[in-house]
C-alpha cells in the first residue's frame, strides 16, 4: 500500500465515518495526505475526497478487524478513536494495516512508533476517564441532575456506564462542553441512556436548597482542611487544576 498520497480524505466526524475512511483506504490500496472533518477550514493544495459514512460498510470493517486481527484490536481501535491524540485517524489506520499483517501480536510492537503512541494515548484516555469519574460534580435542576466536564479526551462514552450504575434510579444529563456531547440518562418503564451532539447547552440554575447543599459542601471541604498541613503543590497533584472549575468546592459562594 503506497503512503502518503497527494490526497486528503474529509468525513462527518463520527466513528462509523472513520471505519469508512479505513474501508477506502484498503479498497484504493494507498494512504491519503491527511484527514481531516468537514467542518474544517479546507486549507489544503491536494486533491479533496469526501468519505460519506455509510453504516453497514463501518460494520463490515469492524467485522474484519475482529476476526482477521483481534477482539482487542477491535475494542483498541474503538477507544483509540475517543482519544486527543495527534493525527489520531492516520495512526489507527496505520495501526490496522499492521493488524492484518501481523495479527493478534501487533499490540506487541511497541518500538512501533504508531503502536507506541497510541498505547500511550488509551492511557491518558483511561487516566483521564479516572479523573472525570472522581471529580464529576453534579447539580440538582428539579427533574433531574446535570454535570459539566471539559476533558481534553472524548471519556463521556467510557464513563456513561459508571454513572447509570450508580444513579440507575435517576435522570441524569453529562455535558461534555469539550466536544459537544451529552449523554442523557432516563428512569421510567424502561430506562434507558442516549450520546447525542449539540452546539451549546443551557443548563437551569439551580434553585434554593441545591444552593444551600453547595454551600455546606464547600464549608465541609474548608473546614477539614488541617491549615498546619496544607500543601498546595500535592493537591494539583493529587486533583489538576483544569478539573477545579467544574467543582463546586471550588466555586465562589
């Protein structure tokens, strides 16, 4: 298969775009330039070619990374795909020609600089779904509860799982201001989750007692505080501070 082509794919965005983009680049046998979205500046001297996502073609490729590579590939490429990592769409489809080549093995090769990267890029996804986990505070808005983040990775689908376990009883929205993703949890005669994507989000504010809840929180987390044992360099640590603007404790009153 020839690299770097004088070419640049354009897709929707979306994961099953991406599995389309794969699919061309194994039928065409060549490598585009780059890839980029459709709502990106179209700031490029090569040739254009529009990927349209085509959903029973994206399972095909998933179909096909599983059985002639692995499970785990699969499910690596699939988170791989939520990841901020750099030219992430060319790394995996580097990654997955290499799979066909090598099989189940190819998450061995480390000293592979594509390998390597994107082993080191599902652990910040997964470092970073950990911290989300622990710092996500929700807001009481009546008839249901509401949560911000602002992560650098896409976690919102890696973390939904957690929260509709633990809050299976209550409806419950995660903004993931980031990206524009919203995952919308919903109790009744069947209860179920939706990921959908907007442009902005307009949260209520939250009414008297949830304000009073808030204040009693940030005087909890004050007051523990032992003043002969603060230590401001562990905490940023222990709790980044890219985190502290979606947590109440750190809120003005």
């Amino acid at each position: 298969m020839s690299d770097g082509a004088n070419i640049v794919y354009r897709y929707d965005g979306s994961y099953q775009g991406f599995l389309c983009c794969v699919a061309r680049c194994c039928n065409e046998r060549r490598l585009p330039q780059a890839i980029q979205l459709l709502d990106e500046p179209q700031g490029t001297l090569f040739d254009v070619q529009v990927i349209d996502t085509q959903p029973h073609l994206a399972q095909q490729v998933e179909r096909s990374v599983k059985e002639r590579i692995s499970p785990q590939v699969r499910d690596m490429l699939r988170r791989g795909y939520l990841t901020c990592m750099e030219e992430k769409e060319l790394r995996l489809i580097r990654f997955l020609l290499l799979g066909y080549r090598h099989g189940a093995k190819v998450t061995e090769l480390s000293v592979n600089e594509d390998v390597h990267a994107i082993d080191k890029a599902l652990l910040y996804l997964k470092n970073e779904a950990h911290y989300c986990v622990e710092f996500l505070r929700f807001t009481d808005c009546g008839n249901f509860l509401a949560a911000t983040l602002t992560p650098n990775n896409r976690v919102l689908p890696v973390i939904a799982g957690h929260f509709t376990q633990r809050f299976n009883t209550e409806n419950f929205l995660i903004y993931d201001k980031t990206h524009g993703m919203v995952f919308l949890h919903e109790t009744g005669a069947q209860s179920r989750g939706l990921f959908f994507l907007t442009d902005s989000l307009e949260l209520p504010e939250a009414g008297a007692e949830e304000r009073r809840y808030q204040d009693l929180w940030r005087r909890f987390y004050d007051t523990i505080a032992v003043e002969g044992r603060i230590n401001p360099q562990l905490r940023r640590g222990n709790m980044p501070m890219r985190y502290w603007p979606n947590m109440t404790e750190f809120q003005p009153a």
